[in-house]
C-alpha cells in the first residue's frame, strides 16, 4: 500500500510538473507582436525619407544646375550642406529624444525634412535650396539616431536585431528609388516624392505607442504598462519585463543626470568607446567617399558607368534584405568580423585594379577588377557594417546617457560622412591606388577594434547588456 501511495504521488508530481511546464508556454504563445510589427513599419518609413534626401542630388545634378543657371561651386553647396544639416540634428537628437519622447522626435524631424522638400520644390535660387538642403540634413541627423533607439526599445529580445536592421535595409531602398525614379521624374517632382514618407511617418505615429522604456523613465507608470501591453498583445504576460524594465531605470534614476563629459566616466566609458567606434569603423572605411562617387570610380576605370551604378544599387539592396534575415541567428559580431574582411579584400582588388592602370601593366583586367572591387566592398557593407553598428548603438547605452552618448555616435558618423566625400577627390587624385590601400587599412584597424573591445549582444535583453557593459 506504502509503495502504491509513493507511486501515487509521483504520478501527481509528474502531471504537476507538466502542468507548470505548460503554462508559461501557453502564455507565451498569446503574444501579439501585430503593434510591434506596425509600429517599426511606421519608424522606418523615416529610414526610407532618411535614404531618399541622400539619393536626391546624385540624379538631379545637372537638370538643377541648368534650370537655375547654378554654378558648379553653388551646386556642390547644395550637395554637401546636407551632411552639416545631418551634423547638427545628430548633436539635437537625443536631447529631443528625451525630452520630447521618441515619437516627439520622430513628428519633428519628419517636419524639417517635409519643409525641405517643399523649399527645393518651390525654389528660384540657391539660397531657398540650400535652406530646404539644410533642413533635409537636420531631419537626417534625428531619423538617423531616433529610429533605431526607437525600434530596439519596443522590439523582443529574440527579433530587436532583425527588426533593427530594417533601419538600414530601407536607408538602401530610399537611396536606390531616388536614383531611379530620379533618371525619370523632374528634379521639382522628385522633391515632392519625399514628401510620401514624410507624411506616413507624421500619421502613422497617431496609431503606435510610445516607447515603454521612455515612459519609465519618466515617471508615467499607467502609460508605461499600458505601451508594452499594447506592443506584446493584451493577452501577454508582460509582467516579467515590465519588473526587469523598472528594476533597471530605478538603478539608473539614482545616478545623476549624463552630460557630455560625463560620457567619459569610468562607468560608462566601455559602451562610449564601443558605440563611438563602431561609427568611426563604419564611416572612415570608404563607404560614403566611394558611394558618392560611384560613377566616377567605374569611368576612371573604364567600366561603364550607368551599368555598374545600377548593380551597385541592386546588391546593396539584395544584400541588405539578407543581412535583416540573418542578424538575430547568426549574431551581431560574427557578421560585421565577416563584413569587416571583406570591406578590406574589396579596397585590396580595387587597389590592385587601378595599380595596374596607373603603370599601364595588364590594362584589359582593370576594369573587371575595379567592379569586382567595389561589389565586394558594397556587398561586405551591406553584409554587417552597415547596419550592425546602429544595431549595437541602440543596445548598448543605458538609458540614462543614451541622448547624450546617442548624440556623439551620431554626431561622428556624419561627421565621417562629410569628410570622406570632401576628401575622396583630393586623395584619389594624389594616387588612385593609394586611397584604397589606406581604406583598407583602415578596416584592417577596424577589425582589430572589433575583436577587442565588441561584445555579442544576441538574444540578450537591453539591461542585461548594458549592465554586463557597464559593470
């Protein structure tokens, strides 16, 4: 009877057991991530006004300079204003991140950049271009660093880095649809297309929330528990993350307010190093210099120019596509380790192709070699370097530095952006070899810098990441 009874009991435990097992799985299963899902959409479509403001000069440059008598000099103004712009909305996005809330954020800078188009839509001169240029570049600098932050706060730990890099895969599809559509469409028309995205971001923010964690921050307890019930579905348990979440910011809370200089404490030094140096990796490698000036490398080399774009355009995209599917399986440093190697191959055959034209040694394998060249680079960019570094920008800084720290990531790469496309002439005039040899150097530091100081931040919670960081 004794051992019929303990057999009992085991039977009970065991069903128990199974029991419990089952229920944090069927919770689970009741998430709805349709808000999440909604929500990126709408955030990204800055992304995509982000890319189309980048692509607009590059098919419009001769149509501007003909209907405005413009001279080349005012021309290349209204082209490079738009990096300052970015400059200066990079240094006013986290502050109106957090003060205004990321949606705030996102309304205003969608503003600037409907102003922009509107002013180069209607201009008669250059002073109206460079104003609207100028705002174009400011609303650039907020997307650039809001939406990522924006997306990685509201995102799963399990999707944040796939949902993430849609940032960048549609900062590509922006940048390729305005070159298109721009060989077709009427400089004055062109503008008037930025406007689409401008104006779904504007609405569509009415219908999302706002980010949970800005909400903690904050002090809005009802708001904040009802935007990550709204984001995971009112069927979730959400109180798990909702506790982890508060856990934190009330660590957090307790310190005081980040400033700029406070960014180089000890404490937060690691994940300001980290951040600040992925865009250093990102921007000083070439990408902007040489996407910039895309045609002009292929003609140098003697390929044609209009075909070699447009594959240049088609990879990046394709390329990009692969690189949202991949990044939560095969993780954040593996890729950009991968994308960082190919980056410097790519630098090393265009090097070589242009070597070869320079001393006039095996003249008919140039110019294969220079597509090679470059494909690799764009494709390897693609691959990691181009969306990882944001990825990780929007992981790694706790909550309270991250307008600050935000700020100066963003800050830096614009900054990189404007001087690699205002020195890419000058050094590719000294040695048309030599600048890729030194871009490859540079990404050669880039990976070293990677292997040191990168973490792996897949499958991992944001505090979590920042208190491993930070400890």
């Amino acid at each position: 009877m004794a051992i019929e009874k303990d057999m009992e009991q085991t039977e009970n435990t065991i069903q128990d057991d199974m029991v419990a097992a089952l229920i944090p799985q069927d919770a689970k299963c009741k998430e709805n991530h349709f808000m999440v899902y909604l929500s990126t959409f709408v955030a990204v479509c800055g992304s995509y006004a982000l890319g189309s403001c980048g692509g607009y000069s590059s098919p419009t440059q001769s149509a501007i300079r003909e209907d405005l008598n413009l001279s080349l000099a005012e021309y290349s103004l209204f082209g490079s204003i738009l990096t300052f712009g970015a400059m200066i909305g990079a240094i006013a996005s986290g502050p109106l991140a957090d003060f205004f809330g990321r949606k705030g954020a996102l309304r205003i800078s969608s503003a600037f950049c409907a102003a922009g188009w509107l002013a180069i839509h209607f201009a008669q001169g250059p002073l109206p271009l460079d104003i609207g240029r100028l705002a174009n570049g400011f609303g650039m600098g907020v997307f650039s660093y809001v939406v990522p932050v924006f997306i990685a706060e509201i995102a799963p730990k399990n999707s944040r880095g796939v949902l993430t890099a849609a940032h960048q895969l549609m900062i590509c599809t922006g940048v390729s649809v305005a070159f298109i559509i721009g060989t077709v469409l009427k400089w004055r028309v062109l503008a008037l297309t930025g406007l689409i995205p401008c104006a779904v971001l504007f609405v569509g923010l009415f219908f999302i929330p706002e980010s949970p964690r800005w909400l903690a921050k904050i002090g809005k307890q009802k708001e904040f528990e009802a935007s990550l019930r709204k984001l995971r579905g009112k069927d979730a348990d959400v109180s798990e993350e909702a506790v982890e979440i508060q856990d934190y910011i009330e660590t957090l809370q307790k310190l005081p307010k980040a400033k700029l200089f406070d960014l180089f404490q000890r404490r937060y030094l690691r994940s300001v190093t980290i951040g600040v140096g992925l865009m250093v990796c990102q921007q000083f490698g070439g990408i902007n210099g040489i996407s910039f000036y895309t045609s002009s490398i292929f003609e140098y080399a003697g390929f044609p120019a209009d075909i070699g774009t447009i594959i240049y355009a088609i990879l990046q995209v394709i390329i990009t596509v692969l690189n949202a599917l991949y990044v939560d399986k095969a993780g954040r440093k593996p890729l950009i380790l991968v994308s960082g190697a190919g980056l410097v191959i790519g630098c090393l055959l265009t090097a070589i192709s242009f070597y070869l034209k320079t001393y006039e040694i095996g003249l008919d394998a140039a110019p294969a070699l220079a597509l090679a060249g470059i494909l690799v680079f764009v494709g390897s960019f693609s691959a990691g370097m181009g969306a990882v570094p944001w990825i990780m920008m929007s992981e790694i800084f706790p909550i309270n530095i991250k307008g600050a720290a935000g700020s100066l990531a963003a800050l830096t790469n614009w900054f990189g952006a404007w001087a690699l496309s205002f020195t890419f002439n000058f050094l590719f005039s000294w040695s048309s070899y030599g600048i890729f040899l030194l871009y490859a150097a540079v990404n050669l530091a880039g990976i070293l810098f990677i292997i040191v100081m990168v973490p792996e931040t897949k499958g991992r919670s944001l505090e979590q990441i920042q208190a491993a960081i930070n400890a």
